[in-house]
C-alpha cells in the first residue's frame, strides 16, 4: 500500500433554502498509512441536521482513526448526540469507509444507501453482514483491494432526486450505478466523479434539491509524481543546479514564469514554441518546450490554481470548470488535484520587479506566499508534497 494512494473526494448541494448543509464528510488519514472517511446525513436539514452530522462524522471519524471499534464508536455516538425536540430522537445516519495499510477495506453503514464499489470501471456487488449495536442495525463488509477499486458512498437525498419533478420514484440505486459506469474515465477523480453526480441529482431536482444531497468517494491510485518550478534563484549560479534537480525528478515537469520558462529552454537545448491564443481571456497562454509537460506563466496562472484549490476543498462546488479547459491554470490544476499524489515545488527567490507594484494584489507580489499556501491546500487534499527553494 505504501505505493499506492488513497485518492478522496467529495461535493455537496445544499436543501433548497437552507444557507447550512445537513450532510457532514470528515476524513483522517493515518500515520501508519490507513484511510478513513465517514459521511454523516443528519435528521431533517438546516442548522439542527448541520450539528447532528457534525458530531457524528467527528466522533466516528476521530474513534475509527484512533483504531477503536465499531461498538463503542456507535455508542459513543448515540450517547453524546443531542434529542430533537420536535421527534424526540437524536438520529443521524453513517457510512464509515476504511482503507487499511495492508490493502483491506471495511464498510460500515447505518441508514445510508449501499456505497457502490467500482471495479475497473464496472459496479461490482457485495455481500454484507447485518447486527446490532446500541439498538442499531449497523452493516459491514470487508474485502481485499485491487488498484483502480473506487468506493462511491452517498446520503439518501442522491436517491431522491426527482422525485416529484423529473422522476417519480427517484433516482435509484441501480440508476445511479448506471449513469456511474457510463460516464467512468480511467483517470476519473474521486473529487470530479462525486462533482458529476451531484450535478446530476441537482439537475434531477430542476435546481431545486428537496433534501441536502452529498457524495463522496474514495479511489485507489498508484502513487505518480508531478513537478513544479517557479521562479529563477537568487543567486544565477545555482540555475544549473536548479534545473538539473528538476529535470532529474520521475514523474511529470511543469513550468511556469517568462523567465523561468528561458532558463529551461537553455538547460534542455530546446526552443520555445509560444501559444499566443488566450484560452481564458484572464489567463496568459501556454508555450511548449520538448521535454517539458507543461509550460505557463507564473503568479498570475498559479494564483488561479490556488483559488481553485480552495474551491476544491470547500467540497460544494459543482463539476469544476479547470476539469476540462485547456487553459494553464485549468491543466495545471488537473495535474496537480486530479492526477498527482506526490508534488515537488521548486521555487525561485529572485524578485521579479513587476510583481512589486503596490497597485497589484498581495498574492500578485508575494511569489513564496502563493506557493506555501498551494502546498498547503495540496496537502489537506492528502498529497505528499515537498517545497525546495533557490
């Protein structure tokens, strides 16, 4: 497992009318390389559903990753879970996804619609065990994994969708499976997976969700590199020592800045072939250099990528618009979010004079402040990533 990744994801869209979602994700990773991922659908929606589903994911979330057992995980819960007043029941349904180091799987559902294992891209059914914990009839299943396996988990409002409007009975679980088989990519993110079916429930719903609608998904990845330099050095005479740790790296090389991008053509012997068209008419365009995956201009794409970063973790955007664009902050983003799992920095110190205007925002004139808090945003996204600079 210590070559492979764990890649997670998951969106929301919130009840109609309501400003707080009643559906809760929380994931742990943990230090012996395991997973853990509970989604939480609290009872009703609004504020009180929000609260429910916040305890839970959190009480669960923290017991599983503490390596504590379903039982007392569930018995915590139903003890510190506040009563509705208006049911007079505390409720909130579960899905525990668990992936272990050693390549095994545990799911663990009460209430929540049945997760959907993928299998090179086919749903593949599975057989659960049913008991009883604290008065709840809590499900499990446990099976070994296999690179490329995707785990898609879902509160009841995704098998709902419609009712009433576009369908009459909702979308089901069967349907649901089948818009997953017939829209799976090879390379499909757990985050854009989760993005399409919920675009899809809300579509369903005529924008108009009757109840908070959350899916998230879990996929195993074999680990892949991804490189990124900004920025020249401080002192010229480490630019051969710069690019030559660069370009020594595996995986897939990116560049970004004018200057930066000349350094490279220099180093590798090769031109650069400029790209005037402006695909995103905020973002400069692309240029080629043979040898280089990718070759952009600096602060202002990688400010770009950083707003979609923090979109992505915010988990309720829909379908992200840099999942199919081609402009550089678009591809940069789906190298860095939907195919990366290991990411290397390599950052320049030289101040570029432009970028000193006041006028300008901060993170316009603060290259190093830009990318510690990609790396950051990368991070929480459960990437390794390591920043060196020059």
């Amino acid at each position: 497992m210590n070559r492979m990744y764990v890649d997670a994801g998951w969106t929301s869209a919130n009840k109609f009318g309501q400003l707080l979602c009643g559906d809760r994700v929380e994931l742990h990773r943990q230090e012996d390389g395991g997973t853990t991922l509970v989604l939480a659908d609290g009872l009703g929606s609004g504020v009180k559903a929000n609260i429910l589903a916040t305890l839970t994911s959190k009480i669960i979330g923290t017991m599983m990753a503490g390596g504590m057992s379903v039982e007392d995980c569930v018995a915590a819960m139903a003890a510190t879970l506040p009563i509705c007043r208006e049911r007079g029941i505390a409720y909130s349904t579960f899905t525990i996804l668990h992936l272990d180091a050693d390549g095994c799987a545990r799911v663990i559902e009460y209430d929540n619609p049945k997760t959907i294992l993928l299998r090179d891209g086919k749903s593949l059914e599975y057989e659960v065990s049913s008991r009883t914990i604290s008065g709840k009839t809590v499900t499990e299943a446990e099976f070994r994994l296999r690179e490329g396996d995707m785990f898609v988990t879902m509160s009841d409002g995704a098998i709902y969708a419609g009712v009433g409007k576009s369908l009459n009975f909702g979308w089901q679980r069967e349907n649901i499976m089948e818009f997953i088989e017939a829209n799976y990519e090879e390379d499909c993110s757990s985050k854009m997976l989760s993005s399409l079916l919920v675009d899809e429930c809300s579509r369903l719903y005529r924008g108009e969700p009757g109840d908070d609608t959350t899916v998230a998904a879990l996929k195993l990845w074999p680990r892949k590199q991804t490189n990124l330099m900004i920025g020249p050095p401080a002192d010229p005479e480490e630019v051969p020592d710069m690019m030559s740790r660069f370009f020594s790296q595996e995986g897939k090389h990116i560049v970004c800045g004018g200057t930066t991008s000349i350094l490279a053509s220099q180093f590798l012997g090769k031109n650069i072939r400029t790209r005037p068209e402006y695909l995103d008419p905020e973002i400069p365009p692309t240029a080629e250099i043979d040898g280089v995956d990718l070759v952009t201009e600096g602060v202002i794409t990688v400010s770009r990528v950083l707003r979609y970063a923090k979109e992505y973790l915010e988990g309720t955007a829909g379908y992200p618009d840099w999942s199919r664009r081609r402009d550089g902050a678009s591809r940069i983003s789906r190298l860095l979010f939907a195919e990366a799992t290991d990411i290397q920095f390599f950052v320049g110190r030289a101040v570029n004079p432009a970028h000193q205007n006041p006028d300008l925002p901060v993170a316009f004139r603060i290259k190093i402040q830009l990318v510690d808090e990609l790396a950051e945003c990368l991070r929480k996204m459960g990437k390794r990533v390591k920043v060196s600079y020059f």
